[in-house]
C-alpha cells in the first residue's frame, strides 16, 4: 500500500510536542527525499530500511519514531528513550489509538481527535459567525450521527504512547469519554487547547504552552482569572482555574441558550461597566505595565528592521512615523481613568447569554488598561477579520456604540477622556503586535488586513469626540 499523504514537518513536531513534550528528536522514516525539509536540529529523516534500527539504537535521549512505512515493525519496548510513535502509514495496529484530523484552509492541521468519539467535540473548541460557520457547525451534527464525519477530515494519523497515556495533560483526576485537540495560532504566543468532554458536552479546556512567551500569557490567566473568581459579578461569567506545571485547565462556562447575533449590545457594555466598577482607579500612565508595553514597542520599531515575509517595508516605515508623532503627544505623567481590561475582547472569546456575558480567553488581561480598551478592540477586530470593513465605517460603528444612554453615563461615571483613552488603544496595539508580525517567519492573509487599517487609522484618526459627548 502507498503510503499516506505527507503532513508538514512543522505539523508533525506540533503533534509531537502535544502528545510526547519531552520528547527531544523526531526521526521519520520512509517518507521520499523530497520531504526532507531544511536542517532542523529536532528533525532526521531516513529513508534507508537498513539504516533505521541502527540509527534507532544509537539515540540516547528522549525521541519520537514518526512512521510512513506500512512495513515497519519494531517494538517500542526495546527502546528505552523512546516516547511513542506517530504513525502515518496505513498499517492498522490494535494498540494504536487513531485521530481524525481537519486542517486549517493553508493546509496545516487544525483539529485532531480520536475516531472513536461518537460527538463531534471539536466544535467546543470553534466560535465561528456567519452562514458558513453554521453550515460547517450543522454539517458536523449530521455527519456524526450517521458516523460519516471523516468527509469533512483531511486524513488519519495512530499514536502509540509508550507510557500508556493517551496525551499528556497535568490533570488525570478530570473524567472524561471524549476529547479534541485545537493546535493554536501560529506564532510566539502558539498553545494548544484540549476539550474534554462527556456525554457530548464540554466541561473543561486544558490550555498547554508551546512557546515560552504562551507560557508566560497561560500563567498571566490563571492569576487574572483567580483574583476575579473571588468575586461575584452580577453581568460577566468567568471560568474557574486551575494551574499545574504550565499548563491551565478552564471551566466551560458556555450557556445552554446563546444568542447567535455577535453585534454588540447592552449586555456588551453592562459587562464592561461591571469590571470597571469592580477595578476603576487613576493612576499615572507611566507607572502602569500598559505604558511599558508601548515603549518596548517604540524601541523596537525604531531598530533597522528586514522583515522577509511580504511586509510592506513602505507601509512599516509609514506606520512607525506615525506611531513615533502619537507617541510623542502623550504625557505618562498624567493620571487617567484604568482598569482590568480582557486584552483581547471579541466575538470568538465570548457568548452572549439572555442576559449575561461569558468571556473566556483571559491570557491577554490586564489590571491597569486604559477604560474603553475592550469596547475598541471589538469593533476593529470583528470590524477587519470578520466583515472587512475600513477605519471610517468601523469608527462609525463606534460612534453610535457610545450615542446610547447607558454609553454616555458610562463615559461620564468614570471620567473617561475618549480621544486619548482611543489614541492609547491604538498605540498599544500596533506596539504591541507589529514587532511580532515583523520578526514571524509566515503571515496569515489576515495579518496585512490589520496592518493596512491600522495605518489608515494613523492617518485619518479625527475621532470627533465632541459630537459623540454631546448627542
């Protein structure tokens, strides 16, 4: 039999680091010469049949066998520093677990999970609007029922775990019949996500760190979500936490009943007013780590920068001047209206209960965000990556956000300067972000969208909050 289609390298060393996180060597053997990528050292390739068992002998730390050939037979017990085996073959062994798994459209994987669950528990793991989300969401109902879910997968992959684990998670006493694996965002804040699931709903997400910077932003969680679990909010719904050797596991806090309409509303805002009750204080700009996070991005965008990955050198240039002038018209030593922010407060990191928000996804929270960060960062994210929409249309949108009662006597309650709390948001994120993007190696088609309204703002950022505080 031929051998299956071959799963990038990066794709495989995901797997691998998900599944066997000591593991320090891949070695994958019989995929074709054309295969062997750049030299990696956490790669082998071999190809030889004589060569593999030797090779295999010699090794002497911890190492993972990735398999494309249907006639290999070893057994892993003979090998003491071996984690596992990841097969990629169509050989069919009973003491290998198999997985189903969906890539994401650029052909890397996106979910994986076992094909023996009944429920098509990756979805836990999906937020997704539109009618192309509800067709996909619908299509997986129907297809798991029928057992016919593997037309919508990408291929088949066995593990064999020498341990005797079905993958490595720091929380065995959590019961569980099913689980799926999100493999994360491409980038230095990469994780991966685990559902576990029973009787085909959710009731935990173990969040395991793949970089040390997701390593520092998972723990950034548990203590935001710790020091706000000790208090009861009336409006918001968090999950409660628990941390154990880097990784977190999440409460599902999904409610039986979700409004489908992701525009924003008052329970939006009453959430955010809540928070600010409970954080509210002013505070000197530069004193706050928000503050900090800018200037780190000013010195970095004013270094030599040689991005090669189809950055617009032109357009970073135009950015970084303009960043620089704004920069330059805020004073650190003025005290301004903060608060917790979420960080990252958007469609895809909430429901939308009857009457309460629940926000999950707290690893880019904050105590000391500038009030109204939140509220901005969900009109442009929701506005570019959902709708594509530009500066002018999105801003509109915030406009008649904040024309409402309930808005106005928010900006009122707590003092907030709109044209400055927006320059401050906007500052941040391109401080923040942009360094990232320039020194990422591979850029989403989503990354030039931000990029190119973010300069757009820049450039035609007239916010007339006179009108808005006098409608």
């Amino acid at each position: 039999m031929k051998p299956k289609k071959f799963i990038n390298t990066q794709d495989i060393l995901l797997i691998n680091k998900i599944m066997f996180p000591v593991s320090k060597l891949t070695i994958i053997y019989g995929a074709t010469k054309e295969h062997a990528t750049a030299p990696n050292e956490k790669v082998v390739f071999i190809d030889d049949e004589a060569e593999v068992i030797p090779f295999l002998d010699k090794i002497k730390s911890p190492f993972t066998l990735a398999n494309y050939a249907s006639d290999l037979r070893i057994d892993p017990m003979v090998y003491s520093f071996m984690e596992g085996i990841l097969d990629f073959s169509n050989q069919s062994i009973s003491t290998y677990q198999s997985y189903l798994f969906i890539n994401n459209p650029d052909g890397t994987i996106r979910w994986f999970f076992p094909t023996t669950n009944k429920n098509p528990c990756f979805l836990h793991l999906y937020n997704g609007s539109g009618w192309k989300a509800a067709s996909f969401v619908m299509a997986s109902k129907i297809l798991s029922k029928t057992k016919g879910l593997s037309i919508l997968t990408d291929g088949q992959f066995s593990v064999y775990h020498k341990k005797n684990k079905t993958f490595n998670i720091n929380f065995p006493t959590e019961s569980y019949d099913e689980f799926a694996v999100f493999t994360g965002t491409v980038g230095e804040n990469r994780k991966a996500i685990i559902a576990l699931s029973s009787l085909g709903t959710a009731t935990q997400f173990i969040k395991i760190p793949l970089t040390s910077a997701s390593e520092k932003l998972v723990k950034n969680e548990f203590q935001q979500l710790s020091h706000l679990g000790k208090s009861v909010f009336q409006m918001t719904v968090i999950p409660q936490v628990k941390f154990k050797d880097k990784q977190i596991m999440v409460s599902n806090i999904s409610p039986s009943k979700k409004n489908k309409n992701q525009d924003w509303s008052l329970v939006h805002l009453k959430s955010l007013e809540e928070l600010y009750t409970y954080s509210y204080q002013k505070k000197l700009l530069i004193d706050t780590s928000f503050w900090n996070t800018i200037k780190e991005g000013i010195l970095f965008l004013q270094r030599p920068i040689n991005s090669k990955n189809g950055l617009s050198g032109k357009d970073i240039f135009s950015i970084k001047k303009k960043v620089e002038q704004s920069f330059e018209e805020i004073d650190p030593n003025d005290f301004y209206a903060l608060g917790i922010g979420h960080g990252d407060f958007t469609p895809w990191n909430m429901y939308v209960g009857k009457t309460k928000l629940h926000i999950y996804d707290w690893e880019m929270s904050q105590a000391d965000f500038p009030l109204l960060f939140d509220l901005f960062h969900y009109f442009f994210q929701k506005g570019i990556l959902i709708q594509k929409k530009n500066y002018f249309t999105i801003w509109e949108d915030i406009q008649s956000a904040l024309t409402t009662k309930a808005a106005q006597d928010l900006l009122a309650k707590f003092d907030i300067d709109l044209e400055k709390h927006f320059q401050l948001y906007l500052l941040y994120i391109v401080c923040y972000y942009l360094p990232k993007y320039i020194a990422q190696p591979k850029l989403h088609e989503q990354v030039h969208w931000l990029i190119a309204t973010w300069l757009e703002t820049l450039e035609n950022n007239q916010l007339h909050s006179n009108t808005i505080l006098s409608s």
